[in-house]
C-alpha cells in the first residue's frame, strides 16, 4: 500500500494558491497497481454552506497499470497504464507504455503517453501527453537519490530521500521529494515554474513466513529441547497435564475450554474472541500449549474452534510434528500431518472429559461490547472537497442458546460537516442517534457444508424485520456460494415507501487463499436490479476489493478497504468483554459516465447491495477465511502466535 501527500499542481491547468494531492494505491494482484488521486485546485472563496465553492479543477481519479510478464535478462520492465479512467469531470485522462530499468545506483524509466484534452474539451491542457521519462541516482550511501525527469510538457529537478524501514511501523518506509519545475508555462504561456513537495507512506500489507519466523524467535526465550520419555521420580499424570492445559488456556483469554481424551487423541473445545484479527492466533496458542502438555501416549490434537457454542472449525494435528515445529519453524511436517472438517463429526459422549472444571466448558463472557466507527462521506464535489458525518456504533451482544445471540447497536453521533446539517445538501447521510438495532440471530449448520443465519428484530431504528445468509461450502473445492436478504420498513426520511427487501445470490471463486472472486445477482436497496463483480485480494488481515455494481440503468465502480480495528491479542474472558470491530470496511465508488448520465452524481441511496446488520462470515467464520486451504496457509502464523502470546503460559 502507497499513500502520498503532496502540493505538485500540472501549470498547464491554471494558476491556483490551495494545490493539493492525495494518492492511495495498493499491488492488488502480481504485476497489477491499483491508484485513486484525489486533486484539490482552487483558490478558495467564502461560501455558505449548501453553495458550490469550486473554482477550478476538485477531481476523484482511478489509475491502473500492469506490468507485462517479460522478464528476460538484460531487457528492462516492461508497463503499460492508463490514468482518470472515466468519471464524469476528466481532468488527468492519459494512456501510455513505459520501460523502466535499474543499473547500479540510476534508476530510469521512459514512455510514451497519449493524453486527453481536460473534460474532453478540444483545446483543453492534456497533462500527461508524449515522450515521457525520468532518471533517479542514489548518493552514495545515503539514502538520498537526485531526479530528473519530464512529463513532456515540462521538466523537473530535486531531491528525494527513502527513511530505513521502521519496524514500529509495520516495516513501513517513508519518502520524500522536493522538486523544481523548469520552463513550465500556464494556459496563457507565462511562466508558471513552482517548487512542490510530497511526502509518501509505503506500507508492506502481511508478513512473509520469514518475518513470522523472525518474530517467533525474537518473541520470548526458545523451548528446551525435546526430552525423552521421562522416567523414575515424580510424574504428571494424564489429568493432572489435562488440568494445566486447561488453566492455560483460560489464562490465554479463551473462552468455554474443554479437555478430554479420544483413545489416544487430545480432544480441545474452545471459544475466542479475544485474538479478533485472524482465528489463527487462537488457534495457534491452542496447538501449541496442547503440544507442549501433552503426555507420552498422545499422538494427535484435535482443536474445536467454537463460536456462539457450535463448531465451526475443527483441526488436528500430529503432536511431535506441532512440537518439533515450535523449535525448528519448519512448517512442511505440521501442514502434511493435519487434517480438518467443519463440523466436529464425532460423538462428544464418547470422548473422556477431564474432571473439574477443566472439562466442564463454562462460559465465562456474559456480554461483549463492541465499539467500532462509523462514516458516512462525500469526496470531491461542488460543494467542498470533504463533507462527513463521524458516528461510533456500540453493540452489545449476549449468548441465549446454542447457536443464537442476542445484540442491541446504539449509534451516537461524534462530528459532521456543516453540509450534513439537517436541511443540507449531504443531509439523508446524516448518522441519527439511538437504538438502530435490537435483534436476535440464530446461526446453524444444515448438514457439513451448508451454514446459516437468521435474524428478526428492530432494524434501521424503526419497525420489525428480518435478515439472513445461508452459505454453501463446496465439497469438491474451496469455493462457496451465499444467498443473502433483507427485509425491513426503511428510515423514516427514506424515499421508498413500504418495506425495504434486498436480496444476493452469488457465486465466489478462490483462486487461492488470498484471491477471490465474486459474481452474482442483486436486487439493491434501492430496488433496482442487475448483476456485480468483485476481485478481493487479501493481505494478510487487510482486504483490498475492487467492484462493479449495475442497478437498472446505472452502474457503480469502486473499491473497498477492509481492516481489523481492534487489538490483535484484545481483552480476555470475563463478565463484561470489551472489544474493537474485527472487520470495518470503507469504499468509495464513482457512477459510470454513460448515455443517461452524464455527470458523475453524488447517490449515496443507489444500487447499493443488501447490508446485513449482522455478517455471519465476520462474527463467526474468520471474515470467510475459514476453509483447509486457508489455514495450512497460516502454519508460520501460528508459531509466531504461540511464542507471543502463549509462551509465557508454560511451567519452566
């Protein structure tokens, strides 16, 4: 992920005081980037709110490029991109081809671009057009560099400098870049040269196995080295290993823990909501403190990953290759050896629960609160570059029985702009306060592969409805079809009349654990209908989805970000658990410029897909990362877990 900041305004548009750029882009796939710029060029006014306040270019734009896959030694990079793909105001409109290279400390690139007339008018500044290139020479040593480069119209000089990756950071690295324009000119030909200054972020999104690997031995003291069956004195007898288990598991945060023995199998139930990032690091801390108590005569953990008191993830693995792997990090035993299903399939009377409490699975947690944000937006119109309305939704979720849950959201509104005032023009994206949502949901397996949820209470602060999702696993691969609906009275100010009823079907295509694919079939909230396409490229616990949504006549691009805001180890067991959202996404999306519609509206109510209060693959299937393949994935991840969060937990 790349996020810039920076004032660089092109002279051929104009001679403004405020210029301002913000970038943010993502490699949403190999060889792939994806960029949206937001441009701010104005000089500003006093304006009363509701008024346009624009006078020059205020413009949302969407970049791609591919790298073309021609690695051949000796031959440079080969790319090609286009930039402010559609929209209805095109200000940046540029396609081009472009080679790039690196020998020694110079860094060059060159290109050819072929730009569009600003909104499409003859005669209008095209800002990127022609022969393009730029050169980059590393001082030395330092981790400074000297530029020059043009963009055809003009030429630039000056300095940029890379910061050290910065592990407090999320090994992220800082850039930046003063520069100087040279023989620049403005629409009227004066001359227009400028000094600009950008600052950029780039952020690595997850962490490779070798990090993980790092992180695990860096974590907390090693393990003693495996021991031979231990023989004379005193020893631990296999309850007494089933009852420190136990404690050691309550002691981590989980919850409803259950020890018992299958022949010669560990049998482990287990509930967790603290580690909300990724069910891994529950998992993990279970298969490590299991693998490190287990007695001689114990070949096999059987982890049960409860949630609402079902089953929805059961893992084993062999107890000498998990042992092995905490010391050695080497990962091809434990993922060879284990094995999983997702509903438990066996007979719980069958299995000899550890007396005490160390079998009895006692729910500890009463009530979870959740506190997450929420943000309603508009970007870049004519009204004022940023108008938001800032809210914090409180939900508060208790355990009725196997399966079911009740859960209240009140919303209390923090900030907003004067344009979401009541009465203003962004008004109906206002955030009201007060209860939003009372509702009971009851989540259910119909049979190994097919999951449900269903909901009924209070919705969208007014009457009664009800929700649900039913989720297919497929036997013979990783891929799921779901069918999600809504119906419920609208809001109060709401334009449609009667009840709100949406509805998806779709299919998902894993291409990999990181990569999906989801195309289906939408009646939108708003009741139009048609169909949507969306690529969701995972980074470790950050998901990054581009969209294509078309409902009637209209059709709806974007992307969406998708982050866990909460600790990654959070607040343990108790009474009353308090907690961050594991799952909060944000988009932003632009109407397709077409014969109907020519300008790019603001419509926040249009073609927008069914959104569940309540998403069943969130609260309870790891945000959809649940299935076999997905976890063999994360074995380096739940040794580096282990070692920061279980470790300590171990009797030396």
């Amino acid at each position: 992920m790349a996020l810039s900041v920076g004032n660089y305004q092109p002279a051929q548009l104009g001679t403004f005081s405020r210029r301002q750029n913000y970038s943010l882009g993502f490699g949403l796939a190999p060889r792939i980037e994806v960029f949206g710029r937001f441009a701010e060029y104005q000089n500003p006014t006093a304006t009363q709110p509701g008024f346009p306040d624009i006078n020059g270019p205020r413009d949302i734009s969407a970049n791609i490029k591919w790298q073309l896959p021609l690695d051949i030694p000796g031959l440079p990079k080969l790319a090609i991109g286009a930039t402010d793909v559609s929209g209805g105001a095109v200000y940046f409109s540029s396609k081009y081809a472009v080679a790039s290279d690196e020998y020694g400390p110079l860094r060059w690139s060159l290109g050819y671009a072929k730009g569009t007339p600003a909104q499409g008018f003859t005669g209008n500044a095209k800002v990127l057009d022609g022969l393009f290139g730029g050169a980059e020479l590393k001082l030395g040593a330092t981790h400074a560099t000297l530029l020059a480069e043009t963009d055809g119209t003009q030429r630039h000089a000056g300095l940029r400098y890379y910061s050290d990756v910065l592990p407090w950071l999320a090994d992220a690295q800082v850039i930046g870049t003063v520069q100087r324009s040279f023989g620049a000119v403005d629409q009227a030909g004066r001359a227009a040269d400028a000094t600009s200054v950008n600052v950029s972020l780039v952020l690595p999104l997850g962490a490779s196995d070798s990090a993980r690997k790092a992180r695990a031995e860096a974590a907390a003291k090693p393990l003693p080295p495996i021991a031979p069956a231990e023989s004379g004195g005193m020893v631990a007898t296999a309850e007494d290993r089933m009852d420190t288990l136990a404690r050691a598991l309550r002691a981590s945060g989980l919850d409803r823990v259950r020890v018992g023995t299958l022949n010669n199998e560990w049998v482990i139930e287990y509930e967790n909501y603290r580690y909300l990032h990724n069910e891994a690091d529950a998992l993990g801390v279970v298969l490590g403190l299991a693998a490190e108590h287990a007695p001689a005569g114990i070949v096999r953990i059987n982890a049960l990953t409860h949630k609402a008191g079902q089953v929805v993830l059961e893992t084993s693995v062999e107890v000498a290759a998990f042992r092995a792997f905490l010391r050695d990090g080497n990962a091809a035993p434990v993922k060879d050896s284990m094995g999983f299903g997702r509903l438990a399939g066996y007979d719980t009377a069958a299995v000899q629960w550890a007396s005490g409490e160390a079998g009895r699975a006692q729910r500890r947690t009463g009530l979870r609160v959740e506190i997450k944000p929420l943000l309603n937006y508009a970007l870049g119109t004519e009204y004022a570059p940023f108008d938001y309305s800032l809210a914090a939704n409180v939900r508060g979720t208790a355990g009725v029985w196997r399966g079911a849950e009740v859960y209240a959201d009140v919303v209390q509104g923090l900030n907003h702009s004067d344009n979401m005032e009541p009465g203003g023009v962004f008004a109906a994206s206002l955030h009201r306060n007060g209860l939003k949502t009372l509702a009971l949901q009851q989540s259910f397996w119909v049979g190994p592969n097919l999951f449900a949820s269903v909901g009924v209470g209070k919705y969208n602060y007014t009457g009664l409805g009800a929700e649900g999702e039913s989720i297919l696993f497929l036997p013979w691969n990783e891929d799921t079809m779901h069918l999600k609906g809504s119906s419920y009275q609208p809001q109060r100010d709401s334009v449609l009349p009667g009840r709100e009823d949406a509805y998806t079907a779709s299919y998902r295509w894993k291409f990999d654990a990181q990569t999906w694919v989801e195309g289906g079939y939408h009646r939108y909230t708003d009741r139009s209908t048609g169909p949507a396409l969306a690529l969701t490229r995972w980074f470790g616990d950050v998901a990054v989805q581009v969209f294509a949504r078309k409902g009637g006549q209209n059709t709806f691009v974007g992307m969406e970000l998708s982050l866990p805001l909460a600790l990654r180890q959070g607040m343990q067991a108790g009474a009353v658990q308090l907690t961050g959202t594991p799952r909060f996404a944000q988009s932003i999306r632009s109407l397709m410029v077409n014969g109907s519609n020519g300008g790019n509206w603001v419509w926040p109510d249009a073609v927008r897909p069914v959104g569940l209060n309540y998403k069943p693959e969130v609260e309870l299937l790891n945000s959809g990362r649940i299935t076999p393949e997905y976890v063999r994935t994360q074995v380096p991840r739940l040794r580096e877990s282990f070692y920061l969060y279980a470790r300590g937990l171990l009797a030396e």
